[in-house]
C-alpha cells in the first residue's frame, strides 16, 4: 500500500519531541508507538487510532470514523479516520489525545 507523506507529517508534528515516540513501517503505511506500544498509524487510506476495547463507541459515532478491519477481522479497540477526519485539526487532536491516554495507560515493552 501506498503511504500518504502529509498526514505521517501531520501526526508526526502532533507527537512532535514527546518522549517515548518511534515510527516505523507497519500495517503498510508508517506506525508511531509510545514506549513500544502500538499507538496510530497513518496510510494512504486513513489514519489508524488506538483508543482500547471499549473505548471507541464515542469516536465510531463521528462522521468518517469507522471501525477498522484487518481482513474481514474487526479490529476492537481500533478505529480508522478518513480524510475529513484527520484534516480536521480539532477532531485529530482529540482522536490522538484520546490515543494517548489509552496507550499511556498501558505497560512499557
């Protein structure tokens, strides 16, 4: 898959010097983990957000977030963001805050 260089751009600037943060390719587009845990990913077709099980009803009720899907395998706890979604920069920042509290929560690997 292809990867969208301005949105890793606009994640990339919303983590910006936070400690902890590494990108590497996954997912086939290019993941940000936080202390080694998977965090969000941005790709061509969206951006991936780690919100935990249970922890996603609030975002899936937005316009252009759906549930993401790993095959025909519902990914629980995930959800993916169009582009209206991730050029909104209110609504990306919440969804990443949202990302981090979560992942923040979880132990380091």
């Amino acid at each position: 898959m292809a990867r969208d260089p301005g949105l890793e751009e606009l994640m990339r600037d919303e983590l910006g010097g936070r400690p902890g943060i590494a990108e590497k390719s996954m997912f086939g587009g290019w993941a940000f983990m936080l202390n080694g845990n998977l965090l969000c990913c941005a790709r061509h077709d969206g951006m991936l957000i780690r919100l935990g099980k249970g922890n996603d009803g609030w975002a899936l009720a937005l316009p252009g977030v759906i549930q993401m899907l790993s095959g025909e395998r519902v990914m629980h706890g995930w959800v993916r963001g169009n582009a209206e979604v991730y050029g909104d920069d209110a609504l990306r920042r919440r969804l990443l805050d949202a990302a981090l509290a979560y992942v923040e929560s979880l132990p380091s690997k």
